[in-house]
C-alpha cells in the first residue's frame, strides 16, 4: 500500500463509502473513492486522489486482492470527495 500512496483510512473509507467499481471482474467486487489530495506525489502535485480496492468475499471475511491509485483532477466520481 506505502509504495501506491494509500493509508489504511483510504482503503476503510473506499470500503464503507465508495461506489461500486465497474471493472470488477467477475467473482470479484470493487469500490472506488475519489480523496481531495493537493500534495506532492512523485515530484508533482495533484488536487485528488482515486483509490479504487478490489476484494473478494469468502464467508463472513472480506479479502482485499488489491488497491490501485491514481493521481489527478477532475476524476469522474458517483459521491463526495473525502478529506484525510
């Protein structure tokens, strides 16, 4: 998660908020969250950051498979913007 930039708040509120991903491949399912940023990432500053966490459901556990970033503006969203 450190090297992609993603906190566990980010992947806790994705979770609990986000709206459902709709490149989840089958069997799988995602939520995608867009976080107000204007900072640095990688030499550059950007006003926001999508996080999107992918998972699946085994029983009562939730497996997180995965957790991408990416760093913008203007993302196209279906929610607020969350501040951490």
């Amino acid at each position: 998660m450190i090297e992609r930039g993603v906190t566990l708040d980010e992947i806790n509120a994705t979770l609990k908020d986000g709206w459902l991903a709709k490149d989840a491949k089958q069997g799988t399912y995602g939520k995608v969250w867009v976080f107000a940023y204007g900072r640095e990432w990688i030499g550059r500053v950007f006003a926001e950051k999508e996080v999107s966490v992918y998972y699946k459901l085994e029983g009562d556990n939730l497996i997180v498979l995965t957790v991408k970033a990416r760093y913008g503006d203007n993302f196209e969203r279906d929610g607020n913007i969350h501040e951490i």
